[in-house]
C-alpha cells in the first residue's frame, strides 16, 4: 500500500512512530508538509501537487493536521478524497471535531455527558450566562484553544465577568463551563481506532494545574476505564465520524463527560504509558479499510 501523511513536523514522535509502523508492515509511506501542498481544483480532474511534482498513485492518506492550520488542512485532505484516495479521517470530521462550539452541540443532540457548558454573545449577560454553568467556579475556554492554552479557572463571579469581558473585548468566541471539582486534576484520554478503544490513559496536571496536558507538564499513566467510560468515548468518535481520535473526559459525580474530541491525538504519551502499540493498530485500519470507493463524503461537505 502506498500511504501518504500530512504533517507540519516529521521529526515528532508520533509521526515517526507512523512511518516506522507502515514501513515495518511493507508498505511505502511519504510525508508532505501540508501547506507546502496546492491543488488543481478543475473539474472531473482533480490534482494535488508538491514542489513541483503531481502527487499520485496514493493508497490512503494520514491527516495530521495542527489546530493553527486546520482550514486550509481539511481543504488538503477533500482534495485528497475528492481524487479517489481513502483519508484515516474524513475531512468534514475533522473539521467537525476541531469547532469546539459544533462539536458541543453534536455531542448533546446525541445525548453524550458533557459538562453545562454555555454560550453567549452578550457580555451583558455575563451573571445569566454564570447562573446556567452552576455558578463559580467556571472553566472559561477559548473556542480556538489548544493543548490547554486559552483555558482559564475563574473562581469568583468578579474574576469571571473580568476574564469574560476581557476575551470579548480582544473579539474572541468563548464557552463557559461548569467545573468538575471532584475530577481534580485528573482527566482520561481513550485512544479510538476503528470504532474499539485501543488504549487509555490518566494524566495529572503538574502540581496545582487543573489542566491536565502534556505539554504542560503533566504526566501520564495506564488506566483501567469503566463499560461506561468507553461506551462514551465510542459513541463521541461516532458523532465526530472520526476513525482515529483521542476523547478527553472527566469523571464526574453524574458519570463521565466529554472535554474534547481530538482528530490527531498524539501517541507519545499514550503509547508511553500503556506500552500498547497504537501506531501499529492505526495502519492495521488502513489496510483493512483503504480500498477503492471507500471514502464515505468523496470530499462532500
């Protein structure tokens, strides 16, 4: 099989881990930086081209797209889709997943546990807005945010309207959500890979940070998740209509609840504490999945 990645950074661990498990099954794989790719989009005749050269003869594709580049990313990946090639991760699932606000709203319509999460405009409507997370403490999320940067903890209703009014005043879409004290700071990753949970992990924020990414310092370990955390997890991929993701969730009073679906989770800190090979169990999807006429969307939406 012949695979393709997009990725910014070759050199990062999970994207090595990627080609070292591809090419330890046989198959060719190459690595494009994603926005040094450009397209032919005439009809009936779609091309992608890099440095020069027509990219073709792909098998499937391997979006790992960053959250800064996802716009132009996505329209990489439908462009890939739209030529016949099958994508780990469908370009409007990515799309879906990375819109923090529709990601939201498609998980309730499903009836999947989410923190009270609320959204609004008007900053006038800042006690309104903190009445209906359950009052301070509220977690104040940045609807571009990522790897924990643009979330704030507010633990009083004048810290709140201050933060709220500030992130208005800089023209930038907000959510306000309740916080989940009895988490701590703990929250739970659930590798996803074919609609099975391949993989889990706990991470702990460093020292007093509710936040509990990685990149800022906190660690992981393996953990044992309950029928009911990976029933959510599951069913929070299958609205994304993502393949591969990581589901970030909390353990709350009322049962688990989502944070965040994300469509290019890294591997690091997973495959680290589990010793599961994920890579491996990713380009085993492909080559069961990656064949002709597969593509759900051919680029649609």
């Amino acid at each position: 099989m012949k695979i393709m990645m997009l990725a910014r950074n070759a050199e990062l661990y999970s994207h090595e881990r990627l080609v070292k498990a591809a090419q330890d099954r046989g198959h060719e794989i190459d690595v494009f930086d994603t926005l040094r790719c450009y397209m032919n989009i005439t009809s009936h005749r779609p091309e992608l081209y890099y440095g020069g050269e027509k990219l073709e003869g792909y098998d499937a594709v391997i979006p790992r797209i960053g959250a800064s580049i996802t716009f132009y990313g996505t329209a990489v990946v439908r462009q890939l889709e739209m030529m016949g090639v099958y994508p780990l991760n469908e370009s409007v699932a990515i799309g879906r997943s990375r819109d923090k606000l529709r990601s939201m709203q498609l998980l309730a319509r499903d009836g999947i546990g989410l923190p009270v999460t609320a959204f609004a405009h008007d900053t006038s409507r800042t006690d309104q807005v903190l009445e209906i997370a359950g009052g301070t403490p509220v977690v104040i999320k940045l609807l571009e945010g990522t790897q924990g940067i643009g979330v704030v903890l507010a633990e009083t209703p004048r810290s709140a309207k201050s933060i709220i009014e500030a992130f208005r005043g800089a023209k930038v879409n907000i959510l306000v959500q309740e916080f989940i004290k009895e988490a701590g700071n703990k929250d739970i990753r659930a590798l996803v890979v074919g609609g099975k949970v391949v993989a889990a992990m706990q991470r702990t924020g460093s020292g007093d940070d509710f936040r509990s990414n990685l990149h800022r310092g906190g660690h992981a370990q393996n953990i044992k998740i309950t029928a009911e955390e990976r029933s959510t997890a599951l069913r929070a991929a299958k609205a994304m209509g993502l393949n591969v993701c990581g589901v970030d969730m909390l353990r709350s009073n009322h049962g688990p609840v989502v944070m965040e679906v994300n469509s290019s989770p890294g591997l690091e800190g997973v495959e680290s504490a589990t010793g599961i090979d994920v890579a491996g169990k990713i380009i085993e999807f492909l080559e069961k999945n990656a064949k002709p006429g597969k593509t759900k969307t051919k680029g649609r939406g």
